[in-house]
C-alpha cells in the first residue's frame, strides 16, 4: 500500500520523511485532523479508512474544537462520543473578563 501524501507543514516538528504511517496511526490521524486541509483529511481517511480514524480520534485526549465539530460530521457520530469533549466538559474554562 502506497503512503499518504501529506502536506509536510502538518509534521514540521518531526523528521517527515521517516514518519511509520502504521505503527504511528494515532499520532498521525490526531496530526492530520488537527492541522491538515481538505485534501490532507480525504487522503487520511483513503489510507486508515473511516472506522480506524473514528477508533483514534474518539479517544483522542485532547483534540480542539474544530476538529471534534468536523470529525462529527465527517464521521457521522455524536459530540459525546469523543473522549476530549467529555473532558472538556467535566473542566470547564475560566472566564474572560
């Protein structure tokens, strides 16, 4: 199977080149949904497929906003399904003044 075509400045702080696309699939898939572009998640979701990346990110500790509304929709599953908006919601923020 041929490796995803990833945008590098996606893995700007590792050695790109070197990235283990299946030993590494967590850190991966969080990487791409967090700070990849269309293009980047559509080759995410051909390489790991649908219900692998729905395993990762719905336990995922920590993902941000966007990409829990996003992987919502893209993955058709609930806001509670995700362990980071449960966390969320158990450590609500500060408020801004």
């Amino acid at each position: 199977m041929e490796n995803p075509r990833f945008n590098n400045r996606i893995f700007w702080d590792v050695n790109f080149e070197q990235i283990d696309y299946l030993a590494k699939a967590g850190f991966v898939i969080e990487r791409v949904f967090n700070r990849g572009d269309v293009e980047d998640i559509r080759q995410c979701r051909r390489f790991y497929g649908d219900e692998k990346i729905k395993e990762v990110l719905t336990q995922a500790k920590w993902l941000n906003k966007k990409t829990v509304y996003l992987a919502c929709a893209v993955l058709d599953n609930q806001l509670e399904d995700y362990r980071c908006y449960n966390l969320a919601q158990s450590n609500p923020e500060h408020w801004n003044y």
